[in-house]
C-alpha cells in the first residue's frame, strides 16, 4: 500500500493505471474510519482492480461554529485499517494541496441542497460537492463508494455526477449499524456511555417507523409524530433538528409513505450531532 500526498502525482500514477486498463475503486472518507467505511471498501475491493481511499477532513463543508478543530483525527490507525484490508493507495492530501492561494471555484447542486441538513448546515452541500469534483478529477475513478447513511449527501454526490457528465458510478452503500442498532459515525466518538445510551432511541425510532409502513399506515405525520414521541424519550436529548419523510429521488417530502421513500432524522444528543435515515 502506498499513501500518496501531491494531488497531481495522484492523478498521474492513476491516468498511468486506467492506460493499462485496471478499473479504480475510490471510497472519499474524513478519516476515523470505522466498520462502515471498511464495508466501501469491501465492496470497492470485490468490483475493482484498485482500491483507493482518500482521507482528508475537508474544511470548506463546515460551517464557522461546527466541529472542524475537533473532528477526530488519527491518521496512523486509518492507514493500519486500510493496510488490513489490501487497500492499494491512499490519498491524504494537505489542506493546502487541496485548496492553494487563490482558490474560488465552488460546485453547488441547487435544489437537492435544499431541506434536510441543507436548512441546518448552509453552506455544507457546496463544500461537499466541491471536494468530490476535485477528488473524482485527482483520483479518476470508475466506481465510487458511498454510505446511505448521509442519504442527502449521496443524492447530491449522484445528481452532480450526472449533471457534470463525470465518467464515474457513483454507489450506495447500506447503512452499517453496530449490534445494538446505533448507526456508525465517526461522530459516535464525541458521545458518553450515557449519551450513547440517549442515541439508540434513534434507530428504535426509525425501525418503529418501518413497523409501521409495514403495518399500513401511510400517513407520513402520524409516523413522524410516533418517531418524535420515541426519540423525545432519550434522557440527553437536546433538539429533534428534524423528522421527515421524503421522495427518494427528489427529496421532497412527501403526502402518503410508499416504498423506497426515506425517513430522515437529524438529533442533537448532547452537544453531538447524529443523523440517520431508513427506506421504506
């Protein structure tokens, strides 16, 4: 495994591959990898000749008050979990690297940065797609791996792929959650034993929901209001930010719960914030 820091090289050594004609996998990460990143690459490594994984914490998809100086960071034990899964290069560029002097071109998919954690975190989406078009243009890939978990983020990733015509397949990956429902974060870390606790009314929410859909009930405020009963329960709840249900490709909410519609959640336990989706 070779980690790799100067974008062009980069991208060099991986045009250099595609000319030989291996198919790259990429899997873009923050970095804290847990057992959900470690299922992208999983999957990146059965459908792809080479596996990529970027670990950069990407400063311009946070907002002014939120936790970029926090954000775990261990760069070392990230690259011994890629080691352990055959991981063929990582990328861990520089903040410098990645935005120079002088930097002012941004990406921004209008309207499916709207809602959800659109309303919550302004400006997010735009940071997002803006390092995913630069990290696609570095690393080049066939395929990229995604988890459904940032639901959002994931429609924003595919519709931007789409609308630029970049040549790659943008997958999604299931939710991973640990065994007692909490779905994986790199943000789980912020939480006490006690506000983990809190958290697992989330997941009980969400599967309640899907009981109910499952049961019948199509009217999307009843279920919203159940979830917020559940989630109101949790001893460190701080804010509900939202509850919604919503299309599945237009993120908008929507009248009556059918299949493949998405229950999305944001909620503040403690100071932490954890969001989660299920599909109907």
């Amino acid at each position: 495994m070779e980690v790799i820091i100067n974008p062009s090289q980069m991208q060099n050594l991986m045009l250099s591959l595609k000319k030989q004609g291996k198919k790259i996998g990429f899997v873009p990460t923050m970095g804290y990898l847990h057992e959900g990143h470690l299922s992208l690459i999983r999957c990146s490594k059965k459908e792809n000749d080479i596996t990529v994984v970027s670990i950069f914490v990407n400063p311009i998809q946070f907002g002014v008050n939120e936790d970029f100086g926090r954000y775990p960071r261990d760069f070392e034990r990230d690259k011994s979990l890629c080691e352990k899964e055959n991981v063929d290069y990582i990328f861990h560029p520089s903040y410098e690297e990645m935005y120079p002097d002088g930097f002012q071109t941004y990406v921004e998919v209008a309207e499916l940065s709207k809602g959800l954690c659109g309303d919550f975190r302004p400006g997010h989406f735009k940071g997002v797609s803006t390092v995913v078009a630069k990290l696609f243009n570095i690393v080049c890939p066939d395929n990229a791996y995604f988890g459904k978990k940032d639901f959002q983020q994931l429609k924003v990733i595919q519709r931007m792929v789409k609308d630029l015509n970049f040549p790659v397949n943008v997958v999604g990956c299931p939710v991973v959650r640990e065994q007692d429902g909490l779905a994986m974060s790199s943000r789980n870390k912020y939480l006490s034993d006690e506000e983990r606790k809190s958290a697992l009314y989330i997941s009980k929410a969400l599967f309640e929901a899907k009981r109910m859909f499952e049961d019948g009930i199509t009217d999307p405020n009843l279920i919203k209001e159940r979830v917020r009963q559940i989630i109101s329960q949790a001893k460190h709840l701080k804010e509900i930010q939202y509850a919604e249900i919503v299309d599945s490709n237009t993120l908008k909410p929507v009248d009556k719960v059918k299949k493949s519609d998405v229950l999305a959640v944001a909620v503040y336990i403690g100071n932490t914030r954890l969001i989660d989706n299920i599909e109907f």
